[in-house]
C-alpha cells in the first residue's frame, strides 16, 4: 500500500511541474482544508477510511515554516463491521521546502501530535487518553495564483499501544489533497530590466562645416545618441535629455524631480506607493495598509484602527457569542464584542465574512439546524439594525448540532456549543 501511494504522489508530481507565476514566500500566513483518506497497520484491524482535516501555518522564511494540524476519520472494524471508530489528531509540523522559487514547491515534514481513539472498534485501551503520535512525510504545493496552489501530502504515523506491560509500535498512513491560501508574505525581489543600449550613429561620410543637427538640440547627429530628442528639451553632452535626480525618468517627463538616490519610481518619475495611502514605500513604515484607512505622516493607521487591521485583516478573526438552551437572543454581555465588529465593519467597507449558528445536541436535528440559523440571523440584524452594515457583506449559515465545540454530555460543554462565530476578513 504504501509503494503504491509513493508511486502515485512521484507521478503526480511530475505531470504537474510546470506553468503557473507564484512561489513560496516568507512571512507568509495560510490556511489548508484537506480531505483524503487514512490506512491503518493490519494489526490494528481497521478499514481504510476518508480523513478531512484544516492546517493553519506560517513561512518564518522561503523555505522553512511550521504548521498546526487538526484531522479528523470515521472508521470501523474489519473484523465486525458494526464496530465503529473515531479518530482525532491536533498537533503541529515543521516544514522544509525545496525550490521554494519555483510554482512547483516540494517538501518535507515531520512534528509531534496528540491523538484520541473513541468507539467501538478501538485498537487502544484507555481510549480517552490523548497519546503521542510522530508523523513524517513528503509533500507538495503547485501555485496556480500568487495567494492560491494545490496541495498534496502523504504521512506516516507512528503511536505506541501498553497493553499488560507489552508496548507496541503501531503505524498509519494518511494521504491527503487540499487548497493552499496564503495571506500576507514578502514579495520576491523584481528581476531587473536592462535597458536596450542604442547604437551610435555611424559617423557621417563626408565632413562638412557645419555639421547637421536633425533634432536641433545642439549635439550633432554624428555625436547624438538620442536623435530624436523633442524640441527645447535640455540635453547632456551626448545629445540625450537630462535626468537631474538619476531615477531612469528625463527631467522633462519627470513629475517628481528631485526623488532621493535610489528610490524605485513609476513611469511619471514619482516614488513607489503601493498600497495607495499617499506616503511613499521608501518612507512607509507600515506597507501593508489596507486601501482607504486613513494614516499618519508615517503611512500608520492610529492604534485603536491598526489593533482592528491586526485582528481582522492580516488573519481570519473568530468572534463567540453563546446563547441559552432553545433561545436565539443575544445576551447583553456580548454587545461589546458585537459593537466593536460593527465599527470595524464601519470603518472597512470592503471587509465581509459569514456569521455561522451552532447548538448543542439536546432536541432534533431538524429542529437544532433551524434554530442555529434563527441564532445566526439575530447577530446579523444586531449589525445591520445598529451600524447599517449593507446585508451584502454579511452571510449566514446554520450548522446545527454538526461542529461542537465541546462535548455534549455536561452542561458545560453544552453551554460552549450553543453559539455563534463570526469570521470577516479584508480584501
């Protein structure tokens, strides 16, 4: 089995090796949803099942990052296939990637995580004791855009099983695909442009007194490496217009003329400004403003404004609201929270996000799907009511009992799981 997966992934790998802009850059946040499936060592007496999981990771450079990792798999037994078995893994990875330039980016692995074995078919005694596993691996990322590529993955597991005082080493093998989405990062450095240089003009056949200036600049056309400068346009000694601040832009088409050494210019000779806030890159201390805040002579939003860019904007951000048993009103101890998502939505036109209803397990799952988007439905009337946030931006969508967040058999856990979350993000 596990020749054949390796096979598969080689082949893979090679049929998709080209094309593509994009590479692995550093500073890079990502989310990865994954699906795939999961295959257990014979002596655990498990059927090979489908695995869906999320990765949350980040490039401290190119080519080294970490990642934290959550799966999730349903199997049973394939001695009695009544016997059902559930499988939990969350822990983290360190990744190294090789040709992390390239749109074709393979890698490797390998971390430490924490591992629950519930239900029937447990391989494990004590199944409710979180144990550790070791995976290790080989990867690969093909970026179809800058912040978006296909993903693969295959990885070992390895997790130790005492039982009456004999410990065992049992294994796993988990292959997965998914979507790549990277936020943020360092652009790689712009491979520079030479100019074309321009012949000289062959010296004229016959010298005459009084040599010809076709372009009437002062510089004779046998000497004139720019011949076709505009008319009372200033020249150097070679005919060519001059460029006082030496940015690559003549003086006479330069809307910017006196641009510091060595600050990159656009096309009308003024400095760069990338994200639009009006303060040049080489002056911008803070580069990466979203479009429209309004900054300081630094190129900063105000603190209060850049707490909100760093909560909202740089990363996906999760807001909690809990609700009482079979109720969908929002409690008054949640309105600061809420107000201050509504004036981040204000005040970011452009952010948008989906508010997503949860409930705990007590009732019908029929009647719990429609009370979690009636809870769902009331956050998104308290930010339309009071701020006037367009209903556009905002989504909503019941989950019912599916995604707990804590266990269901105490009252604790049912409090947790009777919710809302928020995600928004900018553009």
């Amino acid at each position: 089995m596990k020749k054949r997966i390796t096979a598969l992934v080689a082949c893979s790998l090679l049929a998709m090796a080209t094309a593509a802009s994009a590479a692995n850059k550093a500073e890079t946040f990502s989310l990865t949803p994954v699906a795939g499936g999961i295959t257990f060592d014979g002596s655990q007496h498990l059927e090979t099942h489908p695995v869906y999981g999320l990765r949350a990771g980040y490039n401290f450079t190119k080519a080294l990052g970490i990642e934290a990792v959550f799966d999730y798999a349903h199997t049973k037994s394939t001695l009695d296939g009544s016997k059902k078995f559930d499988f939990f893994r969350y822990g983290g990875d360190l990744l190294y990637h090789f040709m992390p330039d390239n749109n074709f980016v393979p890698y490797i692995a390998a971390g430490f995580a924490g591992a629950n074995f519930k239900g029937a078919a447990n391989p494990l005694p004590n199944s409710n004791k979180i144990r550790g596993v070791f995976d290790y691996g080989l990867g690969f990322k093909y970026f179809l855009a800058e912040n978006f590529a296909l993903r693969g993955d295959v990885r070992g597991l390895m997790y130790a099983n005492k039982y009456d005082k004999v410990e065992d080493l049992l294994h796993a093998v988990e292959y997965t695909a998914g979507l790549y989405l990277p936020f943020g990062g360092v652009a790689p450095a712009p491979v520079p442009v030479a100019k074309p240089v321009e012949p000289e003009p062959a010296p004229p056949a016959k010298i005459v007194e009084t040599p010809a200036d076709s372009d009437g600049d002062g510089v004779p056309d046998a000497l004139d490496k720019c011949p076709n400068t505009p008319a009372g346009v200033k020249v150097d000694k070679d005919g060519c217009p001059l460029d006082s601040d030496g940015d690559g832009v003549p003086d006479y088409l330069d809307k910017c003329p006196d641009t510091p050494t060595g600050v990159k210019v656009d096309k009308d000779g003024c400095p760069l400004d990338s994200d639009g806030d009006g303060v040049p890159d080489y002056l911008d201390k803070c580069p990466n403003t979203p479009a429209g805040v309004k900054v300081d002579k630094d190129g900063c939003p105000p603190p209060a404004m850049a707490a909100a860019i760093e909560k909202y904007c740089s990363k996906p951000a999760v807001v909690f609201v809990e609700f009482d048993t079979d109720k969908a009103v929002i409690k008054t101890k949640y309105d600061s929270d809420l107000n201050k998502l509504g004036d981040f939505l204000k005040e970011f036109t452009k952010a948008k996000g989906e508010i997503s209803g949860h409930t705990d397990s007590v009732g019908t799952q029929k009647y719990n799907q429609k009370l979690s988007e009636r809870r769902a439905a009331s956050v998104k009337k308290y930010l339309v009511d009071k701020y006037g946030i367009d209903t556009q931006r905002i989504t909503t969508k019941g989950y019912g009992e599916l995604k707990p967040v804590a266990s269901n058999k105490t009252k604790e856990g049912r409090a947790k799981n009777r919710r809302i979350e928020t995600n928004f993000t900018c553009d």
